[in-house]
C-alpha cells in the first residue's frame, strides 16, 4: 500500500477540507484520477488539495459539494482555507472588503485584485514565488470575489487610470481576456468603473481604498509595497481619502465612456 501523508483536521481550514475530501473519496473506494475526471480537473490537483499544499477553488470547492451531496459544507470552507494564503499583512483589508456594504478604489497601476481574471493575478504575483505558494496565492485572490455571489453584494466604484489598463501583464491575450472580465463586470448593477483618462490634472501618490459599513464609520485602506500598505481609521484621515477620491472621480470618464474606451483598448492589443 502507498504511503500516505498523515492529516491532521485541526492544523488549519485547509487541512480540514483536504481531511474531509480524502475521507469521503476514500468512503467511495475513488482513486485521486478518477475523482478528478469526475471534477473536472486533475489527478495533481487533488493531491494537493488533500495534503493542504493548494486551496481548491470556490468552483472546484462547488464541484465537490454537487459530486458528494454535501450541500455547502465545501464552499463554507472554501474563503477560511483561502484567507490562510493571504500575507499576513493584507488579511485586514480582506476582511474588510468582505464585510463592506460598498467599496469604493482608486487604482493606478493594475486591475485591482477584486476584478482580476486567474490568469491576470497569476501573472501579476509570480515575481519571485515558488509554484505551489503561487497556487495558493493566486486561489486566496479569486476567493475575494466570492462577495459578488453575496444576496447583498457590495457596491463597488472603480476609478482606474487608464494607463492601468493598457499595461500589458504576461502577454496581449492574457490582457484582453482581462479587459473582456472588466467589460462583462460592468454590466452588474452594483459596480460601476471610470477611467481617469491620460493627461487628467490630478495625480495621488498612490492607490487606496474605501471601506463603507452599515451603522459603522468608514475604513481606509492606503497601499504601500512590500506589505506597507495600512489601514486608515482616523476620521480626519478617512475624510481626506474621500476627498481624493472626489477629487479623481471628478476628472474620470462616465460609465459609458469608460466601457467604451476598454473596449476600444481591448481591440487595438
């Protein structure tokens, strides 16, 4: 018989979804390969996941609910064991955005992770990544957008300069499917995007961001590199965010206009 890593369900929310999967497969008598065909990926991946060296997908996550029958139980897990691949220092804001009623970002140098496509982020966060921290660094960023399935999904107002989005991340292909996941995001009715187009007189050191809550104050979010990014919750401090972002806003292009120019962008790569 194969040796097998020992699991211990109570290390982390990873560990226990891989602890889960294996038992049930192994009630089924279903090898990692033949489950995979049955989800839809590979034989690799399950591996991983069972061993807590990668956090399944919310999609996958959802698979395995469907193919067992075990309701949600694998997509309630799914956020926990995809929080635990979030640097330290970021899990405050993705707490934040979780919990947000509407969020409102000034981004000027990418697509802001909450919008970005697997292939986008994965180019986007290899520099200097072994593969497998990669995996998870990569599945911990699409598991934020597990707030746009919310009944009460957050308002989100984007305001991107437009030379974030004609940076061309990995190659022109992985940026048009990028802009094309911008485009169809546009159509929801609780996100709306603006382009601060080129040569706008209106220039912040940096991106940020705008937590608002239901009966609670509002909570900034200043980005930094390397993990100098902070949380601002001084009112006069997140009052003066609020005033930049007017302030950029008020140079942006309507929606329209916005979608337009994305697309033309999309279809001159």
């Amino acid at each position: 018989m194969v040796n097998r890593k020992r699991q211990d369900p109570t290390e982390s929310a990873a560990a226990l979804f891989g602890y889960k999967l294996r038992k049930l497969r192994d009630e089924r008598g279903l090898s990692q390969v033949k489950l995979a065909d049955e989800l839809h990926c590979s034989g690799d991946l399950i591996s991983k996941i069972e061993t807590a060296a990668q956090v399944a997908t919310m999609e996958t996550a959802a698979e395995i609910d469907r193919f067992f029958a075990t309701g949600e139980t694998f997509q309630e897990l799914q956020p926990l064991a995809a929080k635990e691949g979030l640097p330290g220092w970021f899990r405050p804001y993705a707490d934040l955005e979780q919990h947000a009623t509407s969020i409102r970002i000034y981004e000027h140098l990418l697509v802001t992770g909450l919008l970005q496509t697997e292939p986008y982020a994965r180019q986007v966060l290899r520099a200097g990544q072994r593969d497998s921290a990669l995996d998870e660094m990569v599945s911990s960023r699409m598991s934020r957008q597990i707030v746009f399935q919310k009944n009460d999904p957050p308002w989100v107002v984007l305001v991107i300069r437009e030379a974030a989005l004609r940076e061309v991340v990995g190659d022109s292909e992985i940026t048009r499917e990028q802009l094309r996941h911008v485009l169809d995001m546009t159509q929801l009715p609780n996100i709306n995007i603006h382009i601060v187009p080129t040569g706008a007189q209106v220039y912040p050191s940096g991106g940020f961001t705008i937590f608002s809550f239901e009966g609670e104050p509002d909570v900034g979010y200043v980005e930094g590199a390397n993990g100098l990014g902070h949380v601002v919750e001084l009112s006069s401090q997140v009052e003066g965010l609020k005033v930049w972002f007017d302030l950029v806003r008020s140079v942006a292009m309507p929606v329209d206009a916005t979608k337009q120019l994305i697309h033309d962008i999309m279809e001159g790569m």
